[in-house]
C-alpha cells in the first residue's frame, strides 16, 4: 500500500538522483534476469541508484502503485518514470538512452 510516507519518499530519492531503478536484488547482486539487464544498460551513463525491493516487502507494492506499472524492474531518469528493462532496452537499441540520461531533447 502506498502510504503518504512511502509516496514522500519515493518522490525525494527519484529527485535526488539522475538515475533510479527499483529491482530485485542490488546492483552488487542483482536477483532478476530483467532486473540485472536494466541495470547492465544503464550502468555505462553514470551513476545508477539501485533500491532492492525485496529487501523491503512494502516498498516492492508501493512502488507498483506509485508509477501504476506492474512489474520490478521500475527505472526513472531525471524524475521521469521510463518504464521496466524492455523499454530501457529499447531505449538503449535506438540510441535514445544516453540522451535520456544526459538530459537531452529527443
């Protein structure tokens, strides 16, 4: 359930960073097979802020309902909800990331 405190949250790390991905397992140790190609893809552009679902039961059906997107793993770019690792991986095909991620117009 999403709570007040668990949307404030969400809102401040997805701010805070130019790169968010809620997955399942860590970046050391990702525990998904999409989870750990998102990460794969991202990685190369700079910082990615990992946050392990599973590690926090609450947080992994908070944030479903927080972007209304079903599945883990969940990316946001510069305080934009971009969607789980197909969409990154298309993104990353088209060549459309690295800008995304740079902040550049599409």
């Amino acid at each position: 359930m999403l709570t007040q405190e668990l949307r404030a949250r969400l809102d401040e790390e997805i701010k805070s960073h130019p790169v968010v991905i809620y997955m399942k397992g860590n970046a050391l140790f990702p525990r998904c097979g999409f989870s750990a190609a998102a990460l794969q893809l991202l990685q190369p552009h700079g910082e990615v802020h990992a946050v392990d679902v599973l590690a926090e039961p609450e947080l992994r059906d908070a944030i479903k309902e927080y972007s209304s997107w079903p599945t883990i793993p969940q990316v946001y770019i510069r305080g934009q909800f971009v969607g789980g690792s197909d969409i990154v991986r298309e993104l990353a095909e088209r060549g459309e990331l690295a800008k995304l991620i740079k902040g550049e117009a599409s």
